[in-house]
C-alpha cells in the first residue's frame, strides 16, 4: 500500500463530524485517530521538526507509486485545490503544513509549507468551525467546474486557484504581484487600459448594488495596481505601504473569487469565448447587467 499524506494546521471541523471523512478520492482524518499518527510524528521529531497539526489528509493506491508519478501529483493537486476552494468559500486559517509519502522502504518528506505571514484578511487567528454544509458546498463548486465545457476553462479557473494560493504565503511585495496576477487571470481579456478594467470589473462583481462601496474598490485597486508596477520596476518601496496595499487586495481578490465560484452563470461567461465575456463586460461597465441576487 502507498500513501501520500499530508498535515493540516487549523482546520477545525464540527464535532459531529464522522470520520473518516471522504472528499474526492482522499479520507480525512482527525490527529488522534489519523492512521499514521505515531509514525508522522516520531518522522517529525527525529528531524527536530514541529510536531503541530490538527487533521490529516490521505490518499492510497494498491499500485507501485513514484515520488514523481500521476498518483503523487493528483494527490498534491486535491489537496491543496481542497484547502484552498475551503478558505475561499469560508475564510479560515486551514493551510497544509507537511506532506509524505509513505511506500514499503517508509517515509519520504516532500514538501514542508513555511511562511511567517498569513492572508492579512484572516486578520484574528482563531478558531473557524467548518460544518458539513461547508464541506457540500466546496463539492457542489468543484461539480460547477467539471461543468465548463472545454479544459481550456476549467484549467483557467484553477490556475487562478494556485496564483491565489501563491499569494498566500512568502514576501509581501511578490504577493501583491500574485494577486494581481490572479486578477488578469480571471478579468483580462487582453486589452489596453488594463489597470482600469481590472479595477472596475473588480468592483462591479463584488459590489454590485452599492455604488458607495464600488467606488472605494475601484480607486483602491487602481492606485495598487499602480503600487504593483512600482515593485516589478524596483523602486524603493515602504514596508507599511506594501502592507497597506495587500490587505486591501487580499480582501477584494477573495472576495471577487468566491463571487464567482458561487454563481455557476458567471462562472461560464468569464470562462466562455472571448467576444461572449467581452460583451458581457460592456454590458456591465454600460449598467445593462442585473447583479442582484
């Protein structure tokens, strides 16, 4: 039997919960009663690592599994699309700390997930309850997914997923880039005035019923798209500004993802044909679209 397992911080499920629990093709369970509990954790301390997590993740296969074969990498992409869709659809403190793999010669530590930062918007670190309604509803995104038409979509959408998962984590100047990258990924359609159309397009889909409120993300994305060119050209930038600027932009960017992961109609016109999603933008800037729920 191979396993690839991997350790979650703060991921705190309700207590009713019946475990394993089983998402995809991986179960998950609760430290005390993970199956590789003592063995994880003695592999921890003989290398002076920490011994801190609250759940565990595991995928099996009865086939001879690589360290660099499809099992290992579907698992990694499960997981960690898993996490993310769940912080997305319910802001929580949940990230994958280590990650094994665990074939007949023992274990194999893969990745170990280290940053002194988390998402400025998670801004008290405590404990965020995650239900079995929140479990449905990341399985009823994924199935909105599995439903765009071509790959060429559904991999867009998760290439955002990943960028969004980059901007999570590591130097706070190169998580502004990722967010804005993120934002191109979904809003650009390769046009000019981009900083204006990400911003206004930004605004709209978050807030669309306030003008108030569209108006204040509007002006914040635009001046940090501005406060982004300055870092990619290495001008001296200040600490608190860039500080300033990613906790506006972390808020937003989430806000604007899970805003379309949870309309499945939007969903399909930012991932249709470029002249169906550019009308539909038109439409939007023109006040021609109905975005009340």
């Amino acid at each position: 039997m191979w396993s690839y397992i991997a350790t979650v911080e703060n991921l705190y499920l309700e207590r009713r919960t019946r475990y394993p629990l089983t998402f995809q093709n991986f179960k998950i369970y609760p430290q005390e009663k993970s199956p590789f509990r003592k063995k994880v954790e003695q592999y921890l301390r003989d290398r002076s690592l920490p011994v801190t997590f609250t759940h565990v993740l595991v995928m099996r296969t009865r086939k001879t599994a690589k360290t660099n074969g499809e099992f290992i990498n579907r698992a990694r992409t499960y997981f960690n699309r898993f996490i993310t869709l769940l912080r997305v659809y319910k802001p929580n403190w949940a990230f994958i700390h280590y990650e094994f793999f665990h074939s007949k010669s023992g274990f194999t530590v893969f990745t170990l997930h280290e940053s002194d930062e988390r998402p400025h918007f998670l801004t008290i670190p405590a404990e965020i309850t995650i239900k079995k309604t929140d479990i449905g509803a990341i399985k009823r995104i994924l199935y909105r997914l599995k439903r765009l038409r071509s790959r060429e979509r559904f991999n867009k959408i998760l290439n955002s997923l990943g960028y969004l998962e980059r901007g999570c984590k590591g130097i706070l100047a190169e998580r502004i880039i990722w967010l804005f990258i993120v934002l191109e990924s979904l809003l650009n359609l390769k046009e000019p005035e981009l900083a204006h159309k990400l911003s206004s397009r930004t605004a709209w889909l978050i807030n669309p019923t306030n003008f108030r409120k569209r108006i204040e993300v509007f002006n914040g994305i635009k001046k940090a798209y501005g406060f982004r060119s300055n870092i990619v050209h290495g001008e001296v930038i200040k600490q608190e500004e860039i500080e300033s600027h990613l906790k506006f932009l972390e808020d937003k960017v989430w806000a604007l993802m899970k805003a379309i992961l949870l309309d499945l109609k939007l969903l399909r016109i930012l991932t249709d044909k470029r002249e169906k999603t550019q009308e539909y933008f038109n439409n939007l800037v023109l006040g021609k679209v109905d975005l009340r729920s």
